[in-house]
C-alpha cells in the first residue's frame, strides 16, 4: 500500500506522499453547477478562481473553522485530487493508507465521518491524528517524550491550543478564529472607514503581504474596490495599522485561550513550558509581530516557523515512516 498524509484545512488540503514528499497543496473547495450538487465542475485552485465569477457556478468550501462541514463534497473534492496525483488511467491505481490531520475535541461520530469520507475517497484505511500533534511534529519538537510544550495552530478557519505531553494532549481548546474571520472583519472595517468595499480575497492579500500586530508599522498597500456611496470602482490605500486595529482583538482572545490552558497546567509541566515556550504554527503566524505579542501577553518563550503553514503536512509526512513515533502518539492516546 502507498502511505501518504492528508491534511484538510479550512483553506488549503495538502497531501503527502511517503517517499516523494509533499505533492499537492490547492484550496479546499470544489465548483458544481448551479443545482447540482452531484457532478464536480473544478476542484482547487481552477474553482478558486470561478468563485464569484464563473455564471452559473457555486463554489463551496467543504471544510469549515476546521472541520468537514459537507462529508459528500469534501469526498468528492478528494478524489479529484487523488486522480490529479495518480492519472485516471494509470495501470496501477496504487491502493491507499493515510494518515488525516484533525482538529481536537472530534466526537465519536464526527471521527467516523471523517473515516467515512476518506473510504468514500478510496483511501483504504485511515488513522486520524490532530493537527496541532502533527505541527508540533513538523516543527521537530519531541512530542513523545515527557518535555511538555504547548503547541498553537492559526489556521485559515480555526486556532488551537493543546497541551502536549508524553504522546498525549494534556489539556486543549478551539476556537474559530483564523484567516477567513480576519478578512471578512477586514472588509467591514474598510468599508466602514474608506467608503470603499473590498472582496475578501483583497482583504486576504492585504493580511498577507503587510498584515502586522506592530503599533509603529508603517506599510501601506493599494487595492481596487467599490465606492459604496457613488457605486464606482475605486482604489483605497489600506495600512498595516488598520489591519491591526482589525487582528488585534482576535489575537488577544487566542492569548486569553493560551492563557486558560497554561493556568490549568500541572505543576510539573510548568517547567517545561519555562523551557520549550510556546510554539507558535499555522499560516496566519505568518502575521508581523505576533511572536513579540504573545511574549508580552504571556511572558513566556515564544516560537515562530518560516513557512509555517506546511508543518502540519510536513510533520503528518514525518510520522509516516516513523513507528516509533507512531507507537508514542497511541499510548499517549493522541491517535
Ligand atoms: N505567507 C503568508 N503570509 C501571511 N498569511 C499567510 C501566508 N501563507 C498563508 N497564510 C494564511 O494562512 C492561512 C492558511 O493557513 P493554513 O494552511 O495553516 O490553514 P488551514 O489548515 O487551511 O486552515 P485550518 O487549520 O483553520 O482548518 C490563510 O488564511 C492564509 O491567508
Ligand atoms: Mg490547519
């Protein structure tokens, strides 16, 4: 069987293939004709693009502040994207296991959905794994060992903060903050002081080309949108400092939540976190200052990734071939 992992974010699925890396990385939606939901029209970045756009065509997001919100669409979705790295008329189809990167606190039935998706996909056995474990794996930090860590992930629709230890998750939480809720605030914000309506994927380039928590930022960037007084196309100069004012108070609820986890903390891990201080992953920790932030709020060690939107699927990649890893995480009763 060919191991590979996947990861279904809000934003972006990626999957890993064992021994070739990572393979695949596109949006996590998928366009369908308008009222039919049952014949696929694009999945990716192709239906990223039709969004809003392309007449007579809807493009849903399956995935939503983390989990999987539509099980047949995400499925499908898969599928596709499992065609698009093995071709449909390849001789061989290889046979799939998988690992998935989830979020925390999954009901037993929510679980078997997710198993259910990833079958109806054509994966052929699956082994769920949180997200937050695996970041902090992609990050090469020793999850399997008795050096507790604390490990946040900001994603594109949710953030999460686990406690980790031994294999385990002493302690965690979720929140739906990330990317998505940023740029919708964004655009309201923008609105309501320009006059000037953007779309959330202007937004969306905003927060990520000069998006920054610092108070003396000076970066500015230009972008088109709609004069909601006149109805005309305009541009409107945006500043690092408004989508400050914007980010701020959802970062300040994540260092609450942060906060929350680390006071119920046993004493003996507190030295640790001492030690490890936070671990800080997730495409929107790409955010300007945000390590200098938690420092602040937290008092505690803070650290940031380059690139820290892969290392979830990098580190589901690295569990793939590492069964004594593997075996940590199931004693510990993260998988
Ligand atoms: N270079 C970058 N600079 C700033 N933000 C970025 C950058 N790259 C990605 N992001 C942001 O990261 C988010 C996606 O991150 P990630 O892939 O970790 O989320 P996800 O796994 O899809 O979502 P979730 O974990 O919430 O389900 C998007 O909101 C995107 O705007
Ligand atoms: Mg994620």
């Amino acid at each position: 069987m060919t191991t590979i992992a996947i990861k279904p974010g809000s934003t972006y699925t990626s999957i890993y293939v064992s021994g070739h890396g990572l393979v695949l990385k596109e949006p996590t939606v998928a366009a369908f004709d308008e009222n039919n939901r049952k014949h696929v029209r694009a999945v990716g970045h192709e239906a990223l693009a039709m969004r809003g756009k392309a007449p007579n065509v809807t493009v849903i997001s399956p995935v939503s502040e983390g989990v999987i919100s539509e099980p047949e669409i995400f499925a499908m979705m898969l599928k596709c994207f499992l065609d698009k790295i093995c071709p449909i008329d390849a001789v061989f189809r290889p046979r799939y296991k998988a690992i998935v990167a989830i979020p925390l606190g999954l009901s037993m039935e929510e679980r078997e959905m997710y198993e259910d998706v990833m079958l109806d996909a054509g994966i052929k056995s699956v082994t769920l794994v949180p997200s937050v474990v695996l970041s902090a794996i992609g990050a090469d930090l020793p999850v399997g060992t008795g050096n507790g860590m604390i490990s946040v992930n900001i994603g594109g629709g949710r953030t999460e903060v686990a406690l980790l230890s031994y294999g385990g998750i002493i302690d965690g939480c979720g929140v739906g903050i990330g990317g998505q809720i940023l740029d919708e605030a964004l655009v309201d914000y923008t609105t309501g002081k320009y006059g000037v309506r953007i779309g959330v994927d202007q937004a969306r380039k905003v927060r990520e080309e000069i998006g920054s928590l610092y108070d003396n930022d000076k970066a500015c960037m230009t972008v088109g949108g709609m004069n909601v007084a006149s109805n005309v196309p305009e541009t409107v100069n945006i500043y690092a400092l408004d989508v400050r004012d914007v980010a701020l108070p959802y970062f300040m609820r994540i260092c609450d939540l942060v906060k929350t986890i680390i006071k119920g903390c046993p004493v003996n891990v507190a030295n640790d976190i001492m030690n490890n201080g936070i671990i800080i992953t997730g495409g929107v920790s790409n955010i300007h200052g945000i390590d200098v932030l938690f420092m602040e709020q937290l008092g505690l060690p803070v650290k940031i990734y380059t690139r820290p939107q892969y290392l979830q699927i990098v580190g589901a990649g690295k569990l793939l071939t590492n069964d004594e890893l593997m075996n940590q995480l199931i004693t510990g009763g993260s998988v």
